[in-house]
C-alpha cells in the first residue's frame, strides 16, 4: 500500500502541474466522436460534453467547446444525459447524418 500511495501522489502532481496555465488564445476541445451506421443505430457524429472530460479541459488551460450553442439549429440534434438519468454527468449531442459521402 505505500507504494500505490506514493504512486498515486506522483500521479496526482502530475496531473496538476500539466495546466498549460492562463493563455490569451486557450486551445479549443470538442470531444468528438464518429459512430457508423450499425443494425442498431444510424450513422452519427457524437460530441460529449460529459462532466469528467470538460473537468480535465478546463484543469489544463483549455476552453470546451461550447455545444449547446455551436450545435443550435442543426436538424435532428439529439441531446441527452451523458449517463442516462443523471444531469450533473454532462451531456451528449447526436448529430446525425444522411450516410452519403460527398
């Protein structure tokens, strides 16, 4: 056990001092991911704004991308708790697609 401790402390200062600080242009991040078309879901980009991921965005310096705004107005946006239930996890935007490529 005080190995695992003295593990996690260096893990712990680490994470801190990864902070990229105060920037005048911090990094935008928007975690995105693409889901194809399956025999249970249509083809998708999801971007999730679960609490766990913009917590580590704005631990480093970074700015979240703002989804609820970014994402206003595009046609069959389906918005839902990052864990089904549960509001303070986050959120999670479906952007579907028409499946063709262009």
């Amino acid at each position: 056990e005080p190995l695992a401790n003295e593990l996690f402390a260096a893990t712990q200062t680490s994470y801190a001092q990864a902070s990229s600080g105060k920037s005048p242009m911090p990094p935008l991040v928007a975690w995105i991911n693409y889901s194809p078309k399956s025999a249970w879901s249509a083809e998708s980009f999801v971007v999730s704004q679960a609490s766990y991921k913009t917590t580590m965005v704005t631990d480093v310096g970074a700015t979240n991308l703002n989804a609820s705004t970014a994402l206003a107005g595009i046609a069959g946006l389906m918005v839902t708790d990052a864990v089904s239930g549960k509001p303070a996890s986050g959120k999670t935007y479906t952007i579907p697609t028409n499946g063709t490529k262009t």
